[in-house]
C-alpha cells in the first residue's frame, strides 16, 4: 500500500517537470569568420510553443552554460526554452555589447538562428521557440554587456533577468567601468528581475574584495532601472552558489558560499529556476498568480528570501502589458 504511495507520489513529481534535451552548437559564425559563438540548447520537447530565455553566464560568457546544468536544466523543465551563449572567440569585454546585437540578429532571422537550429534537431521539431516572447538573463558582470547593449537598443529583448548582477568589467569592481549611474535611470524601460544573493558582498578575507561589493551591483541595478523591477534576495546564498560542482567549489576561493548546515545548494538552483520561470510567465502570460510568487516569493521557494519591487507606475491589476522594452 505505502510502496504504491510512494510509486504515485514520484509519479506525479515526475509529471511537474516535463522532459527536456540539451544540445550544444559550436562555432556558429556571426558576422565575421574570426568571431565564434557556442551555443547550448535546452529546450522541452513536448510539442508546443515556449518562451525563449538567451543566457550569457559569468564573466560575459567566458564561463559555458554547461556549468551551470542544474539550473539551466530546471528553467527548462520549467517550459521555458533556454539558450546559452559562451565562447565568443577574439573578444574584448567592451565589445560584448556589439556581440550581443550581432547574435540576437542573427537569432531572430526567420528561417535562420534559433528557428533553424530547432528545425535541424529532431528531437524538437515539433517545438516552436516562441521569439516574440524573447528574454535575457545574465549572471554576475555578464549584466554590464547587457546594459550596454540596451543603453543604445532593446533590440527584440521583452524582459530582463539578472542574477547577481554586477556593473563593471569584472566582479570586484577592479576596472571601473560604469553603465549605471543611480538614479539617473537607464534609457530604457523593460520588466526586470533581479536575484541577488545575501553574500554578495561579503567576502572572503579582509584582504580580498567581495565578488559582488553593493556599491557596484544589485541595488545599484535596482536604483537605475524604472520599468515594472523586481529584487529578490537569497539571503543564505553566495555569488557563486548556483554553478555546477566542481566548478562551485573551485568558486569558494573567490566568492563566499553558503555555509552551514541550511545550506541545500540543489534547492537553491531550483528555487533561482522557479522565481525565473514564474517571473517569465507572470510578464508574457500576464498571469496574476505568477506575478503574486514575484511580489511575495517567500510563498513559493524554500530557501529564505527577502523582496522588494517598484512598478514605476505600470499597471498591473489586470495582468499588465505583458513583455515590452521601450526607449525614452
Ligand atoms: C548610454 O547612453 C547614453 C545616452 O542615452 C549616453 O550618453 C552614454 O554615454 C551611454 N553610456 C555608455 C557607457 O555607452
Ligand atoms: C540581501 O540580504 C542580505 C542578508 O540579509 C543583506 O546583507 C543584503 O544587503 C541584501 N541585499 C540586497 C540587495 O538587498
Ligand atoms: C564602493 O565601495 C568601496 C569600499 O567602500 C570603495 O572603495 C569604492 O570606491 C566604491 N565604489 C563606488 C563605485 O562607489
């Protein structure tokens, strides 16, 4: 009797999460030869019409999305369609931006980019990715080529999603190189969510800088972006918590984990999967219950959060404007 408990029990957990595959491209050439991008897939494959979530990890996309598997494969389970990009060979970290317009270009060509690759794998041909509903998530200073790319255009971005983002070159804020200037606000407007992480700024040592010090990174986001934004904040979480092992543990030497016997790093990659996907759905379906696990996310995730949000007065008692990005 218990057994077939059970038995139903991991039958319906396994039914919450839909079957996924993931597929890496290498070498795709954007513009010119020398300029080469890899890109990683994970996609549902039950027939139907998804939202897509383009990915640039870490150290604007040094660090592949393969590092993050448990994460990205969750937002996938979770119908949303994922595309990481990283690899992107002969770059300098200023021209990111000018590398994040060449690949959206060409990702949104019809019959080309993401249409073609999902048309050339078979096991999502019946997968449609959905480019009207196009999104963008960042982790860590892979946030300052974002706003550089959208402090000159939107492009066909229709929201935002930053985990732990940083504003700079590199995490520590070494290079100076600012896109923000709280509270100047940012030239444009698009629904954001940003996830930090409550050991964002702690570090490490008393002689090695933060991975994410405030002063250059999530409020200073928060403060400088005035479409519909959203923070949530991991309290119990460092910088680097959501990357795969072994690459988390060889992240501690820079960036303060969690530690202690709360800490459940698989929960915390599905909780981060969670707040994402329902942020997605929230904006493009216009769904109120999902903007409700935005506004009071402490419902819908185990790990200890803390939130706040500003809707720059955009309405959303009926459920919004859906996905947007505008300039002013
Ligand atoms: C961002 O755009 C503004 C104009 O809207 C411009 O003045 C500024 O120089 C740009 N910042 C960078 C870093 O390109
Ligand atoms: C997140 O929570 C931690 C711990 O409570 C706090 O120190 C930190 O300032 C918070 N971060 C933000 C961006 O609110
Ligand atoms: C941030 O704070 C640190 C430490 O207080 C300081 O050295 C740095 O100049 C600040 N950076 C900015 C951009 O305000």
């Amino acid at each position: 009797m218990s057994i077939i408990l059970l038995i139903l029990l991991i039958g319906l957990h396994l039914t919450s999460a839909g079957p996924i595959d993931h597929w890496s491209v290498g070498n795709i050439i954007i513009s010119k030869p020398d300029i080469r991008f890899r890109v990683d897939i994970y996609s549902p494959t039950t027939p139907g019409s998804y939202p897509v979530l383009i990915f640039l990890p870490g150290l604007a996309g040094l660090v592949p999305s393969t590092f993050y598997t448990s994460l990205v494969t969750a937002i996938a389970e979770q119908n949303v369609i994922l595309v990481g990009i990283s690899k992107i060979e002969n770059i300098k970290p200023e021209k990111m931006s000018v590398h994040i317009d060449n690949f959206l270009a060409w990702a949104i060509k019809p019959k080309d980019g993401i249409t073609r690759l999902f048309a050339e794998h078979k096991q999502v041909r019946e997968v449609h990715a959905n480019l009207e509903r196009l999104a963008f998530l960042t982790h860590s200073s892979a946030a300052h080529s974002l706003g550089q790319y959208m402090n000159s255009t939107c492009g066909p971005i229709k929201l935002i999603i930053m985990m732990n983002p940083v504003d700079g070159i590199d995490p520590f804020g070494i290079v100076q190189d600012f896109i923000t200037h709280p509270p100047t606000p940012l030239p444009f407007r698009t629904p954001a969510l940003i996830i930090s992480a409550g050991l964002d700024s702690v570090s490490i040592g008393q002689k090695s800088p933060a991975c994410a010090p405030n002063n250059i990174s999530n409020d200073r986001w928060y403060r400088s972006l005035y479409g519909p934004t959203f923070l949530i904040n991991i309290t119990d979480y460092g910088h680097a918590d959501n990357l795969d092992e072994p690459y988390h543990e060889a992240s501690k030497i820079m960036c303060k984990p969690c530690t202690g016997s709360l800490c459940h790093f698989a929960q915390y990659k599905l909780d981060e999967a969670t707040l994402i996907t329902s942020f997605i759905r929230a904006i493009f379906d216009r769904d109120l219950r999902q903007l409700n696990i935005i506004q009071n996310p402490q419902s819908a995730v185990q790990s200890h959060v803390s939130n706040k949000y500003d809707l720059h007065g955009y309405d959303y008692t009926s459920g919004g404007p859906g996905g947007f990005c505008t300039r002013d």
